[in-house]
DNA sequence: ACCTGAACACCGTTCAAGT
DNA sequence: ACCTGAACACCGTTCAAGT
C-alpha cells in the first residue's frame, strides 16, 4: 500500500472526473458509482473517497461540469432586435444542448439534498449563469431599473421550459401525449412573451 | 417453508402497497426497498417479487396511488366563468396536494424507464387524467372542435407548471432565487393565458 | 400453489494498516 | 502524506427447497 504519486491531487480529481463524466454520459447516473470510477481510473475505492465527500459530492461535481458547458453553449447565442426570435434561438440552443447530452443533463437542477442538506454556493452560482442569459434576452420587454423583475420572469419561465425539456428527453413526454418537447417550449415561451407585452 | 394463507394475494398487495405508501410518504422514494417493504408486512423478500416484477414495478404502483389522489383531489375544484380565477383555483389545488405529499409527489413524471422500458398504458392513462382537468379549464379559450389544440396548450402549460413545481418543492429552487413556487406558477399561468388571449 | 431464505453479485462508507 | 483493501451493513434479484 502506501502513496503511489503517480499523479498529484489535481490530476486524479480530473482524471476521476473525466471517468465519471463518461460513465454517466455513456449509461446514466445510476451507473455512477465510487468502485466503478475507482476501477476506472486505476486506484482503490479509498481513494474516490479521499478526493470527495462522498458519492453526492463526486455527482454534484460532474453536474458542475455539464452546467458549465451549457453556460459556454448558450452564452455565445446572437441577439437582434427581436425578443422573440432571440428566445427561438434560445430556446433551440438549449435543446440542441440537451440533445447532445441527454444522460448528462436529466437531474441537473433536480434534487440534490437526497441528504436534506442545501447546495453549497459554488454549485448555486452554477446555476445561477444560465438563468442570467435568459434574464438578459429579457430585458426588452422591462425598463431601466427592472432587473429584479426581469430575473423573476426569466426563473419563471426557465424553469417552465426545463420541465417541458425534463418531461420530453426522458421518455414521459409520451405518457402526455407528444413527443415534441421543443415545439410546446416554443409555445409555452411565446404565449409567455405575449402576456408580458400584453399590460 | 411453503404457503401460509394468511392472506390473500389481493390482502397481500394491498398490505405491501400500504407499506411502500408509508415509507416513500416518511422517508422518501430512495428509502423504498423490497427488503424493508417485506419485513414491514412480516413477508420474506421473495414474496414481494411474488406481487410485483420488480423494484420499479412497486414503485410505479406507489406513483399511481398517488396520481388517483392527485386526480380525485383537481377535479372537484369548482369553476366560474372567468378562466383565471379557474386557473388560480388550480394552481393552488395543485399545490395544496404538492405540499401535503412532499416525498410523494417529487418524481411522479420523470423518469420511469431507467432501463429503457416504455411505460405501461394502466400507467399512462393515471397521468392522462389530470392533465385533462388543465384542458377542460382551458376550454373558454378555444372554440369548439379545437379540443386537440387546448389539449397541446394544456400539456405545455401544466408541464411548465410541473417544472416549477417539482424545483420548487426540493430545495433547489433556492438555487435559483426565490423560494415562491406558488407564485412563479401563478405567474407563468397569468402570462401563458395572457398570450393565449392576445391572438 | 405459495412462501422461504440462502446465494450471488453488487452497493456506500470507514479506517487500521501499510509505504 | 497518501493509498490500500478488508470489513460492515446494506442492496436487487433468483430459485431450489420446503409445506
């Protein structure tokens, strides 16, 4: 037994990571476990736990990642003057993001505190960057001054796309009788945008 | 060992329901085991896979009690003539049930076919129920003949609501700012029929 | 015909023991 | 200081053996 050093603290994270994010990309979540990316990466279950809190931990961090890509993926979308089809491109960038990553994404915004424990701020400022994309393409529709409310609607309305979006790429869009998750997003922001316009 | 009679295969399902009932209400789906659930009712684990094909198979017959009491709970919510009043009324019979079944509730919609298997129909009706609240309320709004549209609408909406619902109701909304999952539905509704108005 | 429980192949997590 | 792997207390699922 003993130390090995054949890599330093900051290479195994990334090489456990690495070896997660592929597990969970390639069979799921539920295929994550500490034994298998122990395996995967060549050290001992020990180790796994040397490098994270636990399982939790391991999974909140390869969650990290995918909403760090998202973030670099939505971020970069082009804006005109049109807040509707600004919200179009939106709305198909995430989708194009979700379809590309369908393991990876399911449960990103969903339950963590299996525990009741709350998430730690580094993972809530995580999630807060993309909703700040949704707010800004907002903005339009509110005055100077009204961020505040811009965030609320922008909360509100990801959060109703993202249950569209959760509903569709698991299979239970079917259990509610389409299978074309993006096309009732686009509706559902639509209709969200012309009840803004409407006061 | 060999049979006992002691009760009958119905006595016997619905003892174990009762039982799984119990846990997921108290301590939530991931405390749901076959093991636990057998020594609860005084049966050994093999006669739970007596009664039910698996794990999952239990599982999704816990989440369709739970949608009969969802159902039975929306569809005596009284009606007015005015369709946002209906919705409000809606939005807090939904709630109301959210809030008094927390572990309950949680992952009614999501994933079922972990292992890739499409859900049954017995099952998929469950859920087409009280989505068929949403369309009747929705109704006003569409003319006759246009049950196919206010069905999509119903679907986008209270899949939307859904969302709210369920990264509200675990702790993650605080992820995302406000901790009013009434309210961001409330609005969503608000807006989703403002737009639906404004045609 | 039903019910049991040992058996198999897994888990997460800990921690004494090694280098 | 790091790494190991046996140990503990669990899992889901199966199926020969009992009544």
């Amino acid at each position: 037994m003993g130390r090995r050093s054949d890599h330093s603290r900051d290479e195994l994270l990334s090489l456990a990571l690495d070896a997660a994010e592929k597990i969970v990309a390639e069979e799921g979540i539920n295929a994550l476990t500490a034994r298998r990316v122990s395996k995967e990466i060549g050290y001992s279950v020990g180790t796994i736990y040397n490098l994270f809190e636990n399982l939790d931990d391991l999974s909140l961090h390869v969650k990290a990642r995918t909403l760090d890509a998202l973030y670099a993926h939505i971020k970069g979308v082009p804006k005109g003057e049109d807040v509707e089809s600004d919200f179009m491109a939106l709305n198909k960038a995430y989708f194009d993001f979700l379809k590309a990553n369908p393991n990876t994404w399911g449960s990103i915004l969903d339950r963590e505190g299996a525990d009741g424990q709350p998430l730690p701020d580094w993972y809530l400022e995580k999630v807060a960057l993309p909703f700040s994309v949704v707010q800004a393409a907002l903005m339009p529709l509110f005055g100077a001054g009204e961020e505040e409310q811009a965030g609320f609607a922008a909360r509100t309305l990801w959060c109703g796309v993202h249950g569209i979006a959760v509903l569709g790429m698991e299979n239970s869009l079917e259990a509610v009788g389409s299978r074309d998750a993006e096309n009732m997003a686009e509706y559902l922001i639509l209709n969200f945008l012309g009840g803004l316009r409407r006061v």
